[in-house]
C-alpha cells in the first residue's frame, strides 16, 4: 500500500491489495482537461463494468459488488467532489460528472465500451454519459432512477435542503435515510447497520459537494427524448419498497429505452444493491455476461 499521492499528472496508486476476486488498486486520477482529480478503485479482469454512486454518497454504497471482480473488471469512481474525489470548480451539472467519467475512462486506457451502471443520481449521470458518449457504452443499467426532470415540488424540498445544509453541514442531509431503505428492514439488525453505514458516508461528504450537486440535480433536464433514440441493450432494476423512485418512473423507462425491461428485487427499496446484493448480483451479472465476452 502506498501513501495518497496525486498531485502530478499521472494516475498514483493510492492502496493496492490483492483478493480472492483478484488484484484491487485505488488510484488518483488527474483530469487536467476537466480540472479535477478523481478517486476510482479498480478490480477484476473480463468485460468493464463502470459503477455510479447516488447523491450523496461514494463509491463505497457499492462494496457488495466487490465480488462481480471474480467475471468482470469493475470501475467504480467517487464523483467530483464525492468521497476523496477532487471537486475542481465544484459541480456545475450533471452533464459534467457524466463528461468527467468519460474522460476517466481514457485516463486509465479503458479503450472498450464499458457497461454503465448508475444508481439515482448516479442513473441520472449514466443517462447523460451514453446520450453524450455513445461509443464508450456497450450497454445500461439504470437502477432506482427516472428520466424525467423534477417538478417543482422536488426543486423546492431540494432547496429548502440546500438551505439546512448551509446552516447544519452534511448531517442535515441524513435526514433523507430512513427514505432510502425498506421498511421490511428497517427494524432489523442489518437495516440498521445500513442506516448507519449510510449516515456516517453522508456526514462525510462536504456541504459544499451537497449543496452543488443539489442544484445541479434541480436543474437536469428531462432525458425522455434522448432515451428513446438510443439503440444499446438496457436493463432497469427497482427495488420493491422504493419510496424515493415511484415504480411507474421506471417503467416508463422500460417503455422508452427499445428492448429494456424492469427487474423488481424483493426486500430492497432505494438502496437495492446494497440491500439485496444477491438478487441484484445475479440479474446484473446475467445481463453482462448476455453482452457476450468483451
Ligand atoms: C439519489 O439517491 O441519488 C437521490 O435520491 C437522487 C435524487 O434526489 O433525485
């Protein structure tokens, strides 16, 4: 393991540790063409799987798909600002954290298309990183997310949480956890220790990386249209008890990305990766592997 670099121009290994699922590096990546340094931890060999956190969190919301390192070769940033990601300029859009990722993808010579999984936020940035760079995706996988843009309800709840988290810092934002997980669990051990994983990322986060990323989630812009004149394989997973993402939101994903269709995982609500990793594992894992080898 070596010690936090990256200042210089040239990815630098942050820790490298060697599993069962194989080799695992985390490196700093300069992206001098978009101002920023970005965090991403590597592992795994086979087709690229690119893995794209939710608001406002890190790469770590996706530690049980550390095994998927044993059949693919996963990539899995913390976005600008996120994490021990650089912020640069700060979050401007999402079309920035998309294009970010896209420049990612050449820093670490990923030359093949990579399947784009993104969750809430992160299906938002995955939206626009295959609408905006076709060729680098070979297929899509939106998870508890929509295409739509907010209506004015949703702004203004991001406001008003803007406005606490100017005042309160990033504890502010926990607010939002009971929301993110099913009910089914919340009562149970392992709810609660998800809940607290949850909370203790959240008050991690930087206010500024909140409330950035809450006005460019505010200002997105509907993606029905562009969706619809994509023409890649598509898959959508919901968990069932979602109460952030309404179950017809995906659907009308499903509708409109030709081909795709819509898992509901059992015992999941907004956090269905980490709250059933088996199902959504296996569903994911079939759908890269039906992509055919790399
Ligand atoms: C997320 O989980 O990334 C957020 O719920 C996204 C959003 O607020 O739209």
């Amino acid at each position: 393991m070596t010690g936090r670099a990256g200042d210089g121009r040239e990815p630098s290994v942050v820790a490298a540790i060697v599993s069962g699922g194989g080799a695992a590096r985390t490196i700093d990546c300069p992206l001098p063409d978009r101002g920023c340094t970005l965090t991403v931890h590597l592992s795994g060999e086979g087709r690229p799987v690119l893995f794209i956190h939710g608001f406002p969190l890190d790469h770590s919301m996706w530690s049980e798909q550390m095994p998927l390192a044993a059949r693919f070769r996963l990539i899995v940033p913390d976005l600008r600002g996120f994490g021990h990601s650089g912020a640069g300029e700060g979050i401007r859009s999402i079309e920035q954290l998309a294009d970010d990722l896209a420049a990612l993808l050449g820093a670490i010579g990923e030359d093949r298309p990579v399947v784009v999984c993104g969750l809430s936020m992160g299906g938002y940035v995955a939206e626009h990183l295959v609408v905006r760079h076709r060729r680098l995706v070979s297929g899509l996988v939106l998870v508890d997310t929509r295409m739509e843009a907010d209506n004015d309800a949703a702004r203004a709840g991001r406001a008003a949480l803007s406005e606490r988290v100017a005042v309160e810092g990033a504890s502010a934002a926990c607010e939002m956890v009971p929301r993110l997980l099913a009910t089914s669990r919340a009562a149970l051990p392992e709810g609660r220790a998800t809940a607290a994983m949850l909370e203790a990322r959240i008050r991690d986060t930087k206010p500024d990386t909140i409330r950035r990323a809450l006005a460019a989630l505010a200002a997105r812009p509907d993606m029905t249209d562009a969706l619809s004149r994509l023409d890649l394989p598509a898959l959508a997973i919901i968990g069932e008890e979602d109460s952030i993402t309404p179950r017809e939101a995906m659907e009308r994903i499903t509708r409109t990305i030709a081909g795709s269709r819509l898992v509901v995982v059992p015992r999941s609500g907004h956090m269905t990766p980490l709250e059933n990793p088996e199902v959504f594992n296996r569903e994911l894992a079939a759908f890269v592997e039906g992509l055919g080898p790399a």
